[in-house]
C-alpha cells in the first residue's frame, strides 16, 4: 500500500486505536449535538419568534442538511481521516484552503464546547439547590464540567463509549417517552396550531407558513439543530471499518436527531398551556414549563438530570473533535508547537496535549465571559453560523472537482445525482449561512446582531497570523491518495 508521506498516520510515527465501531461512532455524531441541548436551545427562541409554525422548518433545515450529511459521506469514504472538514478540503482545493477550514472548525468547536458547558451549569446549578447563580457560579461549574470531560476524554476510547451509548439511551427514553406520553394524556393544541404564527422579532407575523422576517429567523435557530452528524468524520482513524461505517454513522446520526427533535417538539407544543403567553414572551422557558405544569413540580429534577446528561455528552463529542483537529493539523507540522501537540500518550493512544489545549482555552473563556458579560452571547450566536461557514470549505471544494470531472469516487457514491446534491448542498449551506449571520436588529446591543461576523473577522485575523509563521511546514496533499492500512497493529 501507498501513503502519502506527510499524510500517512504510518509515515509520522502517530496511530490512534481504532476502538469506535459503526454503533459508537454513531452514539458520538449523535452525542455530539444531542437533542436534548439541539431542541432546548432553540425552542423556546424559534417558537417566541414564529410561532408554532416555526415547527415547519425542522423539515427544510433537514432536508437541507441531508444534502450536506450526503455529501460529507462520499468525502469520508474517500478520505476517512483525523481532522475530516480539515482533510478533505487539502486533498480538494489545497493546503492553504484546508487550514482554514480547520482552523475555522476548531474554534467553532471549542467555542461550541464552551457554552454547552455554562448551558449545563444552568442546570447542575437548580439541582445543587442555587435557585439564582450568578455568572461566577456558571463559571465555576461550567470549569468543573470541563475538568470531568477531560478526565473522562484522557480516560481512553473505551470510557468515552460507554458514556455515549448511556447518554443516548437516557436521551431517546427521556424524549421519546416523554413525548409520547404528552400526546396521549396531556395533548391541549390542536395540530391547526402549526400553521399559526406569531409577533416576534424581525416585525409581522408568519401567517401560515409565509417565509416572512420572523420564519428566516426561526430557521436561523434550528439550524443549530442539525449539525454535529460531520463529527464521525473527526474520529475516523479510530474507527473500524471507516470507509463503511463512517458514511452510515453520519446518515444515520442526522436522521435520527431530525425524527426524536420534530417529535419532541411538536409533542410540547401541543402541550403548552398557554401558546399566548409564550408567543408574547412572557414564559421565558416554555419547555421546562411545559413539563412541569402537566407533569407537576416533581418531575423537574428528573428532567433537569436528563438536560444535564444531554449538555455533558455533548461537551465530551465537541471536545474530542476539537482536540482530533487539533491533534491533525499538528500531525501535519500545520501549528506552531506542532511537535509537543501531535505526541499521543503511550498506553491508551490519546492526544492529550490537544485535549489539555481545549480544556485550557475553555477555561479562559469562562474567565473572559465573566469580565465581558456579553462574550457568552457572542459564542452562541457564532456557533451556528461558524458550523456552516466551515461546511462551505469542502462543499466548494467538492463542487469544483466534480464540474472539472476530476472526482474519483470512494465507496459510498450517488453516482450520476452526485453533482446535483453537491451543488443545491452549496446553495442551501450559503443561503443558511447568509441569514443565520445576517445582522437583524434583534439585541438591545447592536453589536450583538453582528456576532457571526466580528467572531469570523477576528478569528480569521489571528488565523493569518499563526498560517503566516507556518506555511512553509504546511504538507500539500492535493490529489495526493491515502490508503489507509486498517490490518495494522494498534
């Protein structure tokens, strides 16, 4: 077998364990965003903004997606490597391309990382009895959030496993069952509520499903929902079987979010009390007041132990991935320190500087979101749009070698649709991206309706710096083919 020697695991000294199997690579896409963190995160915003008709976009961000989730599937069955949205943009357009698709991805991760871990302190905080924390409190907790990923991340593969598959076991009885049992004993909406909108942000209503102001912002929401299926990729040289199971982990992992999310959702808002009152804004969290007014006060503990299994599984997804492209770029001589930051630990295999790396930055956001109490609103809002705005690396890239029919397919193909998919996945990917960071007035702080872009600016600042000091240690692999060796001794 060939390798490319500066692609090759083999060539650099540094392989992984392959321990993830189709099932748990599956369990980390799925953890990575899980629908718990997926559906509280923006629920509550979507349905405030436009109405319960908002519940329509779950489709045509999924469908959307899906376009994404296919092509991301053709590229990891060609090119199953550590580091995959980084990897596959080298190989299709070039080294300078592919690190700042990485460097793009990474930040969006850790920053991802991050404010899953303060959405968490919300809830380990009412469990621990602090009715009110303040933002120290959040910093705190969140900090030991950290510290418990990392611990459980330099456990090994094996402990990271276990982890996932019980948090997807909690989560799909928790949603499932719960939504379930709201349709068959505390259902109070009719499904016409679906096509009725609401006076939210952005001016006007959404009257039966117009793709109005307010129905663009809500679809801005739910495309948090539906990322974190390309994270399989980030772990592909520790998977067996990549080019088999990868593809299949991706597909599967979106799907299934999309179905326990939609009927999730539209489980609660055929079980809200009062749609007015939340339409209004005067319920500030319609799905725990939901639960607890038709299922009493008792069951909030339960509910909020659930929330916190979702946020801390997904923590752990967004770590590992961070610290994988981290791990990758290193590898490749692509960062400074790169030597120190490839090194995997000699018993389980692991990066453990990349992964201290994330947890260290972690920390130091928590710090700065208490001395600038509008950083954690930044870091939400740039989240979604850094997602889609490192997806449209490779999708361009993919774009441009299959009009040029350059394009040698992996095993996973859709044959001749392969051009189409790729190019209405470009489209759907800018147009998402175009209203998910357009600069609507929505923040008291105009600033604020900027984020995506001032978080992109400055990230993509500081990224030409450190390119700069190593671009000429940065491995051009464009065209370069990568066999990977999965008979090799781990």
């Amino acid at each position: 077998m060939t390798h490319a020697t500066t692609a090759s695991p083999a060539a650099s000294g540094t392989t992984l364990r392959r321990e993830f199997t189709l099932l748990s690579s599956f369990a980390f896409a799925f953890a990575f965003i899980s629908p718990i963190v997926a559906l509280y995160g923006i629920f509550g915003l979507a349905l405030t903004t436009a109405g319960p008709s908002f519940w329509w976009g779950f489709l045509l961000v999924f469908a959307g997606q899906l376009l994404v989730a296919l092509v991301f599937a053709m590229l990891v069955s060609r090119w199953p490597l550590e580091g995959s949205i980084y990897q596959w943009t080298s190989r299709l357009t070039g080294p300078t391309a592919g690190w700042f698709a990485g460097w793009a991805y990474f930040w969006t991760l850790v920053i991802a990382m991050a404010t899953v871990a303060l959405g968490a302190a919300g809830f380990l905080a009412n469990i621990f009895g602090l009715e009110e924390p303040t933002a120290v409190d959040r910093a705190w907790i969140a900090f030991g959030v950290l510290v418990f990923g990392t611990i459980v991340n330099l456990a090994g593969q094996t402990v990271l496993k276990v982890f996932m598959l019980a948090s997807i076991v909690a989560e799909v009885v928790g949603s499932i069952g719960l939504g379930i049992w709201l349709l068959a004993f505390h259902r109070v909406n009719d499904l016409s509520v679906l096509f009725s909108g609401g006076d939210g942000v952005g001016g006007g209503s959404s009257d039966y499903l117009a793709i109005s102001g307010p129905f663009l912002i809500a679809l801005a929401f739910i495309g948090f929902s539906f990322v974190g299926f390309e994270s399989a990729g980030s772990i592909a040289e520790e998977v067996t079987e990549p080019r088999k199971n990868l593809p299949k982990a991706i597909l599967i992992s979106i799907s299934f979010i999309a179905i326990v999310v939609m009927f999730s959702s539209l489980a609660i808002i055929l079980a809200i009390p009062d749609l007015e009152a939340v339409r209004n804004g005067e319920v500030g969290d319609p799905v725990y007041e939901t639960l607890t007014a038709q299922l009493g006060a008792g069951i909030a503990v339960p509910i909020e132990i659930l929330f916190v299994i979702g946020f801390v599984a997904s923590f752990l997804a967004l770590q590992t991935s961070a610290s994988r492209m981290l791990w990758a770029k290193a590898r490749d001589g692509a960062l400074p320190g790169a030597t120190v930051l490839a090194r995997l630990s000699a018993q389980r295999r692991q990066p453990t500087m990349a992964l201290l790396v994330t947890t260290v930055i972690g920390t130091l956001l928590f710090l700065l979101s208490n001395v600038a109490s509008d950083l954690y609103t930044l870091m939400v809002n740039f989240t979604a749009g850094g997602f889609y705005l490192s997806f449209l690396f490779p999708l361009i890239g993919f774009v441009v070698v299959v009009t040029r029919k350059t394009w040698r397919a992996g095993p996973f193909s859709l044959g001749g649709a392969t051009a189409l998919v790729a190019w209405v996945a470009v489209i759907w990917a800018s147009l998402q991206l175009v209203n998910i960071a357009w600069p609507r007035a929505v923040y008291e702080q105009a600033y604020l309706d900027w984020s995506i872009i001032i978080g992109t600016v400055v990230i993509g600042v500081v990224g030409v710096a450190v390119w700069a000091s190593v671009r000429s240690r940065i491995p051009s692999v464009t065209g370069v083919e990568y066999e990977d060796d999965e008979t090799r001794t781990p």
